[in-house]
C-alpha cells in the first residue's frame, strides 16, 4: 500500500481549488447579471477565490475523511482474516494431535510395548513441519492419502495465516500514517480515530502447558 507523494497531495488541492473556482464562476455567470463590459459579477470582491477556497477546503476533508474511513475498515477486515486462517490453523493441528495420539501410540504398542515408551503423546505438534518430521518416522502413514491431503492443507492454511498477518500489520502502518498526517490529524481528534496494534504473535511461540507437562 503505497504512501502518496506530497506533490501528488499538493497538485490535488490545487486542481480541487480550481474546481471549486470554476465552479462558483459558473454559479455566479448564470444566476448574477453582469456588468457593463459582460464580466461576471460577484457578491463582493475576490468573492470566486475565497468561495473556491472554503469549496476546496470542504471537498479535501471530505474525502481525506472517507480514505480514512476505508483505511480503518481495511484494518478491521485484514484483522478479522488473521482470526479466520487461525481458527482454521487450530482445527487442522487438533486433527494431526489425534491422529499422532491415535495411530503413533497404536504403533508404539503393537511393536514394542506400550510400557517401554509414551502411553501418552506429550508432545503438542504445533505446526506443519513438526507434523512433516513426525510423518518421517511412520511410513505406512505417510503412504495415507488422507493424511497427507491434511499435511497440505495445513501447510496452505499456515502461509494463508502468515500472510494475513503481514497484510493487517500493513494496513495497519498505513491507517496510523495516515491519521497523523495533516490534515487528518484534525480529522482523527474531531471524530477520535484511534491508532491501530500491530500484530503480535509472541504468545502463539509459547511453550503450552501440556507441553511442560504441568
């Protein structure tokens, strides 16, 4: 998402002043009557350009008013994607813990008993790899069409959330930029846009309890 010029605002401003300029001249042209020599009349002098400017003045915090009004929607809805590529994050890795509980520890206790190793899996297989390096060990599983099919998916939807990440704390770089900026800085303490939180996903790389067993 790109940042706009300061010269790009600048010729903005411009046109839309000459617009409201024009604008006012066309007003003035076809409901004022003109002077003797045909010119255009005006209320009072120097009434076009100071008319073109309020007219511009209005027009500009309008619609600076509207792109930060897309810019919050933008971050609430790259937000709620980060919640939806997660909760789909967490019923695929609930899938890989029951099949790895299910059919590793079937396996442990058909070969060498259940007593000599984990009768329990204690450890939580978090992501796609962990589930990869699990699968190494267990090649008539990783022969299972459905299994893999899930490994896939789980690998899509982790990029999916990853990305979806990245692109909320985007827009959200580019709202909290932009609210500061004048002369939105009037506009966000007028109707109190508040600064967008970056994303954080520290708590996500903490060990979980039953990891530890506790």
């Amino acid at each position: 998402m790109k940042k706009e010029n300061i010269a790009i605002q600048i010729l903005k401003i411009l046109g839309t002043y000459l617009a409201g300029c024009l604008l006012w001249l066309l007003i003035f042209s076809t409901f004022m009557p003109a002077d003797e020599t045909g010119a255009t009349t005006e209320p009072f002098q120097g009434a076009i350009c100071i008319l073109g400017i309020v007219t511009a003045t209005i027009v500009v915090l309008v619609m600076n008013y509207n792109s930060m009004q897309k810019a919050f929607q933008k971050t609430k809805s790259t937000f709620s994607n980060i919640k939806v590529f997660k909760d789909r994050t967490d019923r695929l890795l609930e899938k890989v813990n029951k099949v790895a509980d299910k059919y590793m520890s079937h396996e442990e206790n058909v070969q060498i008993g259940v007593a000599e190793k984990r009768t329990k899996k204690t450890k939580v297989i978090r992501n796609a790899q962990q589930f990869q390096i699990e699968l190494e060990n267990y090649p008539d599983l990783k022969a299972n069409q459905s299994v893999m099919e899930l490994l896939s998916q789980i690998k899509d939807t982790e990029n999916a959330y990853a990305q979806s990440k990245i692109n909320y704390n985007t827009s959200a770089e580019y709202y909290n930029t932009l609210i500061h900026s004048f002369p939105n800085n009037i506009l966000r303490k007028i109707f109190k846009f508040k600064d967008a939180e970056f994303y954080s996903d520290d708590e996500e790389n903490e060990v979980t309890d039953e990891e530890l067993g506790i």
